[in-house]
C-alpha cells in the first residue's frame, strides 16, 4: 500500500494463494525498483516462469532493468551467424561488439542480408542457419562455457536498430 506495508502471497499449485506472515513495513525513497524474481536455487540451472495478472498501482516509469542473480558471465567469445546454400557455399557475420556474450540484457542484433550476399550466399537458396560462439569451424581450441538465449529471429525488409 502507500503506506509502505507490503504483503506477500504463495501457491503451490497457481490458484490457492496463502498469505505469508503479516504485512512487513518497509520504507523507502522516492524511487524504487519493482518487479517479480524467479530462482532455481542451482547456479548451475535456469528456469523459467510465466507470470499473470499482475497488477502495479502508482506512477511506475518506462525503464526496465534486469539481472541475473547467481549465475556466473559468460565467457567472451565472438558471437556469429552463419549462412549456408545448398552446394555448400556459406558465408559468417560476426557481432561487432567483441563482448557480445557477456550482455545481460535482450539486445536486437540487426544484419544486412548484403553481408552474406556478398561472400556468395544466394538469399533464395538458405538451407542452413547457425548462430555460435567462437570461431566458425574451429573444433580443435576449447572456448568458453556460459548460457545464451536467442528468441525472435526475423527477416524483416530494410530497417533501422530499435531505440
């Protein structure tokens, strides 16, 4: 509430909610940070979370911020994208940014198709996608370990990065 007093619910299986202990006060500045945490308790394991029906009552802002708790960086390695033909032509764009695997935050990653028409890929005889760390092709130098989740892979006509 405004007054500072927060409360907390748990479910074991999504609809019986029980309150948990009373109302803690907690006071706090004139900006504060809000959100819903997930954990697995295993640095070693992510999970995931689909969460519904939250509501947030006050002037809220539009910036988001994350974090993850627990899990170690990635190692730096380059990230890239390859694309290959049929008869075996590929060609490789890496990310400009050398850090690109330790970013802890979503971040669109825009590519020209003209990159790979330019090392020979004919656009309209992709048979293969692969997006990895490290050097394309290279088995025989061990990298590094880490997670990374790629979502929305788009082909989308001429555009401009997201802002």
């Amino acid at each position: 509430d405004l007054a500072g007093n927060f409360t907390a619910y748990h479910s074991t299986n999504g609809t019986n909610w029980q309150m948990q202990s009373t109302p803690d006060n907690i006071s706090m500045g004139s900006n504060v940070y809000i959100g819903l945490a997930l954990t697995s308790h295993n640095a070693a394991l992510t999970c995931e979370a689909v969460f519904s029906n939250v509501t947030i009552t006050g002037s809220v802002g539009p910036q988001w911020a994350n974090q993850d708790v627990g899990i170690s960086s990635n190692a730096a390695e380059p990230l890239y994208v390859a694309l290959s033909n049929a008869n075996g032509t590929s060609a490789v764009v890496v990310h400009d940014d050398p850090a690109a695997s330790n970013t802890d935050t979503w971040t669109e990653w825009i590519i020209p198709l003209q990159a790979f028409v330019n090392q020979g890929v004919v656009l309209t005889d992709v048979d293969t996608i692969a997006i990895g760390l490290g050097t394309r092709g290279n088995m025989t130098v061990p990298g590094g370990s880490g997670k990374m989740f790629f979502d929305d892979i788009r082909l989308y006509r001429t555009r401009e990065a997201a802002e």
